[in-house]
C-alpha cells in the first residue's frame, strides 16, 4: 500500500490546523481537517482512519482533496439539489 503523502501544504502547518479545526462546528468537517493533520504529521493512512473510525479510502480522498484545494476545497461540501418544491414563493 502507498504511503498518503501532502504535496502542496497550501502555507499551512499541524499547528495552524489544529487551531482551524477547534473552530469548526460540524463534527464531519472537523474529522477532515483531523485527518489531513495526522497524515501531515507522519501518521499513515490506516491508522488515521482507525484512529478517526473512518474508512481508509475516505482519508486518502481528504488528503487529495487538501492537496488540490487547500483547506477551502477541503471543507467545500456539495449536497444534492434535493426535490423541487412543491408549494410556489407565492
């Protein structure tokens, strides 16, 4: 298995990310920003995602994620459109 590896730390440290992630609110953003912080203090992938109770292949995501975006891209989450509504704004 290949090691997970941060190739672009967009300026940020372990340390500046831990201050990030003890201002965020949702519990699923914030595992995130904990999981690209273990793997950039040398922890592998495995261990971080039984350390978080993740699976392995969505801390690998994070960390590309993290490595194409920075933090912003990171946190960006898409839900989907949902139903359309059924009552008009009128």
């Amino acid at each position: 298995m290949k090691r997970l590896k941060i190739t672009n730390d967009h300026g940020w440290t372990p340390r500046t990310l831990r201050k990030e992630e003890k201002k965020i609110k949702n519990i699923s953003l914030r595992q995130r920003v904990m999981a690209v912080r273990l793997v950039m203090e040398g922890y592998l992938g495995k261990d971080v995602a039984s350390m978080l109770n993740l699976c392995r292949q969505s801390v690998a995501f994070y960390v590309s994620l993290f490595n194409e975006g920075g933090l912003d891209l990171l946190l960006d989450r898409k839900y989907p459109p949902g139903r359309e509504p059924f009552l008009t704004p009128e």
